[in-house]
C-alpha cells in the first residue's frame, strides 16, 4: 500500500511536470521557395540620420526591388527598426536588399552632402541659350527634362538665371541633403471661400453659409543617394504643387422670400504631381526642368482686381553632389 502524501507535495510534483513541458514554438515560415532570414545592419545610418530614418532604406529597398517582389504568391518579409533591416527572402533578394543597405551606411560615418536649389523662370526661353552646357539624360514623365553639367557651369547658369527679371529662388540659397535622407521645400496656405448656404429655419435669417477651404502650396523633396564606390548619385525627386487658380463666381437664390441673391465660389485647382528617378556621375550637377507648371509660392502671386494671380513659370531644380573627400 502507497503511503497518501500531503497535497503540497503532489502541487510540486505537478508544477515540476509543467516546468519541464516544452514550451509550445512559433510555428516556421514557409521556405517552399528557398527563402532564408537575414538581418543586415543600419545602425551606422540611423545613429547620423536620427529617428525613423529607417524608412528610407526600406522606401529604396522597394524602388530597386519593386513591390511585387514582396507581394507576390510566395511568403516574403521586410521590416526595419533603428539598428537592421529585416528580411525573409529567397538569397539572390538577399544580395540586393545588402547592396542597397551597403550604399546608406558606408559613408555613414561622415555623411555626404548634397545641395539643392529651386528656381522659377517665367519665360522657358533660357533653354534656349544654355543649349551649349546642357547634356540631356533620360526622363519619364511627360513635360520633364534633365540635363547634366560641370560644377563650373551650373555655377554660370544659376548666375544667368538669377540676373534675369522672371527669375524667383526658392528659397534664397541652397537646402542640404544628406545621403540618403530627403532634402524637403515646402509651404503652402489654406485658402477658403464660400461653398453654398443651407435653409435654417430655425435661425435668422432663415439660411447658412457653408465655408470651405482648399489647400494651395507646393513639396518638393530629393533624395540622394551614392554609390558604394562613391562614383554616381541616383537620385528621387517629388513634387506636388496644389494652386487655386481662380475662384468662380456662382450667384443662387437665398432660400427665403424676396428674390435675395448671394455669391458662391467654385475653385479651379491646378495640381501637379511628379516623381522621377536619375542617375548622374558624382562629379556633376543635376538640373532637371519641370515644365511651365503653377509656381508653387502662393504669397508671391500677383495681386490683380483683389484675387491672386496665378503665375505659371518653368520650376528648374539644381542638385549639386558635395562629397566629403575629391572624387
């Protein structure tokens, strides 16, 4: 006969039992296509960069690798957080995705920089005579050119067009770039007007004005980036440029007796939106033309019969690599 053992020893027993089950495991990720895990190190960036740099390397990752990759039948991973990018991905997706983290964190160290500026002419004819220094590479978007040129020339040119009496800088000087992270100009204002009244009989006079608001302004944001053996910049440049052209006038019926009138607006919006991708050698200036577009500066319209003139000029923006070392 076994001797009853008291019930604290039997609450051993069994919490011993429990210590020493395995702990139920994350199931694996399927590998079916030859996917493996790899985490590839950021810190160097992210520590000069600052706080949710991280997303643009992810943001890079997708432009070189395209998003398909990542979205596609097969199970696949990217995420980032401030010290790696982590990736689940067949070992070829691998080699790129450490290829473009390669190009963020080299020059971490003692980052590169870059200067941009962003002119506005009024008339496009300065194409015309700056033919000479002006050596076209390819663009996508409809309406959109790009030329390389020496520092010296780009020099030249930005003295021509500054001297010219169409010409506006925005702002006065250069924004720098880091590589890698975004240089952003941006403003803009929130323009309202009257959209429509609404009965109210509840309340003299017996209707309601509804108000609204567009917004009118302008970014434009490049991202530079270098090449690991510090030779080209590829670069993403973006521009939105939102402008109420004008507001139309629209007379309605007040909704009370008396035949009153009141005066709605109708905005006529202009927006632009562009996003375009360049290579160019380290040794040379950007200059990209982005056509006669709204100029994106709503204070520096005109002002004409108590509205703003909207103004259209050729918005050329200059990108001057400024490496740390001679290249």
């Amino acid at each position: 006969m076994i001797a009853p053992r008291p019930a604290g020893v039997w609450l051993a027993v069994l919490l011993g039992l429990c210590r020493a089950a395995p702990a139920p495991s994350e199931p694996p990720l399927p590998a079916t296509a030859g996917q493996v895990w790899r985490e590839h190190d950021i810190a160097p960036f992210t520590a000069t960069a600052g706080t949710s740099s991280q997303r643009h390397v992810v943001d890079w990752i997708l432009q070189d690798t395209g998003y398909a990759a990542w979205h596609g039948e097969m199970v696949a991973s990217l995420t980032a957080d401030g010290t790696a990018v982590h990736c689940f991905h067949q070992p070829a997706m691998q080699d790129r995705v450490a290829d473009t983290v390669a190009r963020f964190v080299t020059p971490a160290a003692a980052p590169h920089r870059f200067a941009v500026r962003v002119v506005g002419v009024a008339d496009p004819g300065w194409r015309l005579t700056a033919r000479g220094l002006l050596q076209p590479i390819p663009a996508a978007t409809p309406g959109v050119q790009a030329w390389i040129v020496s520092r010296e020339e780009a020099a030249l040119l930005l003295g021509t067009l500054r001297q010219r009496r169409d010409c506006i800088e925005l702002p006065t000087g250069p924004v720098l770039a880091a590589n890698g992270v975004p240089a952003v100009v941006s403003g803009g204002r929130s323009r309202p007007y009257l959209r429509d009244v609404a009965p109210r009989p509840d309340l003299w006079p017996g209707w309601q004005p509804l108000a609204a608001s567009c917004d009118e302004g302008f970014a434009i944001d490049v991202q530079p980036l270098l090449t690991v053996d510090g030779t080209a910049v590829d670069a993403v440049i973006r521009c939105r440029i939102d402008q109420v052209e004008r507001m139309a006038p629209l007379p309605v019926d007040l909704p009370v007796s008396g035949g009153q009138r009141l005066q709605i607006e109708v905005p006529q919006i202009a927006a632009v939106r562009v996003g375009e991708r360049f290579r160019w050698p380290a040794s040379r200036v950007l200059v990209v033309g982005l056509g006669l577009v709204p100029w994106p500066v709503p204070a520096q319209n005109a002002q004409a019969g108590g509205g703003a003139v909207a103004l259209r000029t050729d918005v050329v923006v200059f990108v001057e690599p400024r490496l740390r070392g001679p290249r």
